[in-house]
C-alpha cells in the first residue's frame, strides 16, 4: 500500500465531492468503489462524508448549498504551507480568489481560486486532516488532471504559484513534476469538447476496471469514455455519477 502521513508543499492532497443529492451518492460510490463511510457533524443536521479504503480516508462528500453547481462535482485540493501566503502572489500571476482563506473547523484551513484559463482547484493548509491517508492503490486517488484550452497559461501560473516544473508526455500533454516527482497532468482541450469549461479531473485506482466499469450503469450513473488503453501506463474509463460529476477510474499498471 501507498500510505501517506504528510505532503510537501505544492502536491494534490485531498478530493472532495459536492453532491446534489449526498445520500445517492453514498449509495453509489461505496457500492462502485467499495467504500466505506464515516460521518462528520457539521452543523444544521448536515454530515460530511469521509470515504475509506483500507482503513484510511480517501475523500469526502458533501450536501451542496442551494446556490451550488447544478450538477455534483469533485473538487481537488493541493496541499501548502500557508494559504494566506499566497493570496497575493495567485493575484500578481493572473488568478482569482473565488473564496478568501477560512477555517475548516479544526481540520485545516483552505482557500479557493481560479487559474487564469478558468478551472477552480482549493489549496489546504493541513492542521488535523493531512488529505488522504492512502494513494495510488486500489480505492484511492492515483491522478488529477486540467483539462484547459490553454495549457501555457496554466503552465505559467502554476509554475510561478506553486514552482510545478513541466515535461511534454507527447499529443500535447504535459505532465506536471512537484519536487521532482509526478503530481498531476494537463491535457489541451480540442474544438471536440464543445463548450464544457476548463476543469479538473481525479483518478481513481481500481484493481479490476472490467469489472468496475460494468457495475456503473446499474448503479444509476453513464459512462462518457468507454475503457481506453494507455500503453504502458494502464487502462482507463471516464464516468459520470448520478449526480452528474464527472471522474475517470483506472488500473494503474505500475504506480508510483
């Protein structure tokens, strides 16, 4: 297993689902993805769903606000040192401040912006909750991913925000390197995706994607991108939940 206590600054260390309708979908990723659940009060009768594998968290859940997304949608965090620090520097490299910094009752505090080419990614200042407990395995997170109309944009800001060094993985993707080590990709977005707007998109890890990939409908949810092979990397799929959010699974052949 791949279990992590701390991460360094600058690395993707936690997703979270805003959901339309939080009960379904406890309902279809602990069945999809084997799951298992614990609840956090966090007021107004509301709980937040911590979702395990193995015994460690791996994401989270929540009810969406009346003013939300009208569709579910997992949202990623990097973590940092200190999320107030960088306020202004995202503003001096061309991004927004969706949500200035707030505490997250004891956990940690997080702050929520825009990249210039207009996906929306949460930074976490890690206090209690450190982000996942187990990656790259079976039931964990094992990729996130910008889809974007202007990979060089994204590549300066990130670059500059959190110092991301960069290597083309060929078609136009680029992968992007914390501290030398892989931490996320970006793939440019072609007059083929119409006009869904720039955003991230999460891996999951699965140890049989056949047989994941087979439960998805019946569960309520579609599957946009049939299985694809990725030589020598491994096989994926992309699916969207009832709710509508949109996540890829895939079996990882040799995960770091």
């Amino acid at each position: 297993m791949f279990k992590v206590t701390r991460y360094p600054h600058g690395t993707f260390c936690w997703v979270d689902l805003s959901s339309t309708d939080q009960a379904a979908a406890e309902k279809f990723y602990t069945e999809l993805m084997g799951w298992t659940v614990e609840r956090r009060p966090i007021g107004d009768g509301m709980d937040y769903l911590m979702f395990k594998a193995a015994g460690e968290y791996v994401a989270g859940a929540s009810q969406a606000g009346p003013d939300g997304p009208p569709v579910s949608v997992w949202n990623h965090y990097v973590n940092v040192e200190n999320v107030d620090a960088l306020v202004d520097p995202i503003k001096a490299a061309g991004g927004t401040i969706l949500v200035e910094p707030f505490e997250v009752l004891d956990q940690g505090r997080m702050l929520i912006i825009q990249d210039p080419t207009g996906a929306a990614l949460s930074l976490w200042q890690a206090r209690k909750h450190i982000g996942s407990g187990l990656v790259n395995t079976a039931g964990a997170v094992t990729w996130n991913e910008l889809a974007t109309r202007d990979p060089q944009a994204a590549m300066t800001f990130f670059g500059k925000v959190f110092g991301w060094e960069f290597k083309p993985a060929g078609g136009g993707y680029q992968t992007a390197l914390n501290k030398g080590r892989m931490n996320a990709g970006i793939i440019p977005m072609t007059e083929q995706w119409g006009d869904l707007p720039p955003h991230w998109m999460v891996y999951f890890s699965v140890a049989d994607i056949d047989a994941t990939v087979a439960k998805v409908e019946g569960l309520g949810g579609t599957i946009s991108v049939p299985i694809t092979d990725i030589p020598e990397m491994g096989r994926f799929a992309v699916v969207r939940d009832p709710g509508g959010a949109v996540f890829s699974v895939m079996h990882v052949l040799n995960p770091d």
